[in-house]
C-alpha cells in the first residue's frame, strides 16, 4: 500500500521542486503535472518522486493533520512483521 503524504513546493526550477513535509525536504520532478504550480502549493509525490497532484491546502493540511495522529496511536505497533508462513512436514 502507498501512501501520498501531501508535501509543500518550497523552491521551484524548471521542471522539478524543492518540497518540504514533517520537517523533511526532497527534490521532485513535475513532468507528470498537467497544471501549473507555484511556491506554496501543496502537491502528492508518487514512488520515484513524481508530483501527480495539485491539492487544495484545506485538504492538505486536514490529511497532514490526520497522519500526525495516526503516528501519536499509542494502540498502534511501532513495527509491525508480517508472520512467516508455517512449515508443514509429512510424513
């Protein structure tokens, strides 16, 4: 499963952006965008750092919001191992 983490545009070039989500920065391309974008935007980044999304910053900042508390669940496992398989011997 994937998750969009919804990232603010902080510095723009070209055809890539600086952008910025929970204190972390990253460089994305924006030649998947079919809109124009500008310093502030907020955008969704795909795997490979792809920007495919302009969000509006009321939904950004509810789904930031929302994804802060999911990380403060304390009924949450910090980590979580798929289980192996069980090995079935006959005989």
């Amino acid at each position: 499963m994937c998750l969009g983490v919804p990232s603010k545009i902080v510095e723009l070039n070209e055809f890539t952006a600086r952008v910025e989500a929970y204190g972390e920065h990253r460089e994305v391309s924006l030649i998947l965008m079919n809109e124009p974008v500008e310093v502030g935007d907020y955008l969704l980044i795909q795997v490979g750092n792809f920007a495919v999304e302009k969000i509006p910053p009321e939904r950004a900042v509810e789904a930031l919001e929302y994804m802060a508390t999911l990380n403060n669940d304390s009924e949450l496992p910090a980590h979580h191992e798929p289980e192996q398989p069980k090995q079935v011997t006959t005989l």
